[in-house]
C-alpha cells in the first residue's frame, strides 16, 4: 500500500473506507513487481493498480467483498487452462495479492494511517502485515520507523506475541535497510508481507533555468527530493519552481560543501557557465552521488573536460560525467530535454541500455536489478573505455 501512500493519506485523512490490494508474490512475467497496490473506497472509487488492467475488474470486486466482510484476504490469480474467462494476467504469469480492508473504525487504520502519511512526508518506514492463512484469518500490523529510534521506532503488533513481533522486526530491518519489499517467514510457518521505504532520493539542480524547473516537474514523480541551486537570487526563487522541495540561493559548489550525498543521489548541472558547474562537477565527480550529468553541447563538454582535469580530476572521476545529458531523444524544448534526462537516470539505475525495445530482444523488466529504493547501477558512461558495449542500435529492415 506504500506504492500509493500520498492518495491514501489524502484518503485517510478526508475519513473515507477503503480497502487496498497489494501484490505480494509474482511468479513468471507480470507487469507489476512486489509492493504494486489498488484501492477501491466504500463508493468504488479507485487509486493504483497492479497489473495494466487484466485483472482490475475481478479484483476491484475483492476489495469490495473485504471492505464488506471487515477481514482481510489472499488471492491469487493465474491462467487457467479449464477456465478461459477466469481472471488472468494476459503474459501468463501469476500474482498473489493481499486485499486489506481499513474501515473507518478498524483498529489498525490509525497504524495504516501513520504509515501512508509517514511516505507521504517524506519519512523513512517499514511495514509489516501478518499475511492471513484463511478466511477471516490474522489482520495485524506492525510499523517501524527507523529515524524514530530503537527504543520507540516500532509500534503495533503482528497478533502473534511479542516474541513474533520482536523476530518479524529484526528479519524485515534487513530487507528494509535496502529499501525492499517482500515476505518474511516465521517460525511455525506464519509469513509476514514487509514494505520498506526510506526517505526519498535527492536530486540537486544547479542551475535557475527553465530546464531545470522542466526537470523538477518530471523528478518528483520518480521518487526524488528536489532541490535547485543559483548563485543568482533573481532567479533562484520558489515561484519560479513550486515543484521543488528547496530553494537555494547559494554558489553550487558552496552549497554542495554543506551536503551529505549518497550513492542514491543525483546531481544534473545546468548551468552552462564553468564559473558555476566546473567547480560544481569537481566536487560531485569526488562524491558519492550516483548520477552526475552536465548540460551543454559537444564543444562546452569537450572544453568542460579540459577544465577539470586542469582543475585536478582524473580519467577516472571524468568516466563517470554524463554529458552531454541525456539519451538521444532528439529533445529541444525544455519539457523533452527533461524527459531525456529522466530516461537516462531511469536507465542507469535500473540498469537499462536507453536503446529501443523494438528488435533489440531485450528483457523489458530488469527483474533482478536494484529496486527503486535501491543504490544506481552503472551501465557505463559513454567516456569511461572500460564500460561495456551497449546493444546495437536496432536498424529498420526493407520489406
């Protein structure tokens, strides 16, 4: 349910009924991993979804029935060869759910509550939900907030025990620490269905132009925490990028001095002037960040690199620029040029090759690459000669 927590806080917090359907195992290909979530309210409204539509209406009936009934469910839908007009995903896989009703009155929808809008602000949580072994089986939750501490992180109970509680607990930190979703088992068999989020990504944007505020728009949605940064109070103003978490008025390079980074970060220099993005990029090619890219054409990147290993940055530090930004989208406006730089952030932390899908043979799920929660995978730079090649670009054949 984590996967929708912004519209099922607005939910909780307008007092509406709902229950909510959460993939919890995928065997073969589905279009939904793990974590994936419908809603349905006590009117029939929906949020989410889990499978592109195949199953939506069957499972739309689900949440109904659970919100009814007040007890939560599994199901399961598969092909079924003596049925087929049963329920299915149409590429043949098989998905299980769990359909959790939270009622206005239900004793776990305050714990449910705290978690969605927790996610919603940005907090770091994991969840977990006893995974029910019948009709009208177990129904309990437990929530842990890591930043709250050890001693009162965690609030709830599974409804087998403390000693379950205590086990459940210290199996899913595990998982969560890598932002994951998934089942824990406990002993004597009972399973518990665990959602990890941490806090958000961040996204540093040097650079008040419009490109940026076009970047800002598309950022958000993929889970990042955006913040822009000019030295140019004119420009660097919250109205000119209502998208963005932060504002900064400061030198990037001043500005990224005072940050922490991680591997999970971003950097996107826009700023087209090496006053600002040559000793912008030193700093962020030296740090952790996952993604570094740098806006300009080939003549600015050619004299850009120049510039930094004059400025002391090594062949190595240089192979991790993305520049010039982007996949080759033929982009020109400010709006496809942030697509382009999204796809390409996409791409390398999925672990994508950015070539088109059409005749390439390409898996179209990077099923055991890192999830979204998780560090950048490297698909090479275009400037580092030790990254492997990517797949040809598909050719057009005559007919």
């Amino acid at each position: 349910m984590l996967d929708i927590a912004a519209e099922l806080d607005a939910w909780c917090r307008e007092g509406r009924a709902f229950a909510v359907a959460t993939v919890v195992a995928v065997e073969g290909s589905a279009p939904r991993r793990p974590g994936a979530a419908l809603a349905v309210d006590e009117r029939g409204r929906t949020l989410g979804g889990v499978s592109g539509g195949c199953v939506e209406g069957a499972l739309w009936e689900e949440c109904r029935a659970a919100l009814a009934e007040g007890a939560p469910r599994l199901v399961r839908y598969a092909a079924d060869a003596a049925d087929p007009f049963a329920p299915a995903l149409t590429c043949g896989g098989t998905v299980d759910l769990l359909v959790t009703p939270v009622a206005a009155g239900a004793a776990q929808r305050p714990l449910l509550a705290g978690a969605v809008r927790a996610v919603a602000e940005g907090r770091a949580v994991t969840l977990l939900r006893a995974l029910p072994e019948g009709p009208g089986g177990d129904a309990g939750a437990l929530l842990w907030e890591p930043d709250a501490g050890e001693g009162n992180g965690a609030r709830g109970t599974l409804g087998w025990g403390a000693a379950a509680d205590r086990t459940a607990l210290a199996r899913a930190r595990a998982l969560a620490e890598r932002g994951g979703t998934g089942i824990v088992r406990l002993p004597g068999g009972r399973r518990v269905w665990v959602e990890g989020r941490r806090a958000p990504a961040r996204l540093l944007i040097f650079g008040a132009v419009d490109f940026a505020a076009a970047l800002a728009r598309v950022a958000g949605p993929l889970g990042h925490r955006v913040t822009v940064c000019d030295a140019r109070p004119v420009f660097a103003t919250a109205e000119r990028f209502p998208e963005a978490a932060e504002v900064v008025n400061d030198w990037p390079h001043r500005y990224l001095d005072t940050q922490r980074l991680t591997a999970r970060d971003a950097v996107c220099v826009l700023t087209h002037d090496p006053r600002f993005d040559v000793p912008a990029l030193v700093r962020a090619l030296r740090g952790p960040a996952g993604y570094v890219g740098a806006m300009g054409s080939w003549r600015t990147h050619e004299d850009r690199l120049r510039r930094l290993r004059a400025a002391g940055l090594g062949e190595a530090q240089l192979a991790r620029l993305r520049s010039p930004i982007g996949l080759d989208l033929g982009a020109r406006t400010p709006a496809e040029t942030a697509l382009a730089i999204a796809a390409e952030m996409v791409a390398v932390r999925r672990g994508g090759s950015g070539v088109p899908l059409t005749g390439s043979g390409l898996p179209i799920h990077r099923d055991g690459g890192a999830s979204a929660d998780c560090q950048w995978a490297d698909i090479g730079s275009p400037h580092d000669p030790a990254a492997p090649a990517l797949p040809p670009h598909p050719q057009p054949r005559a007919a």
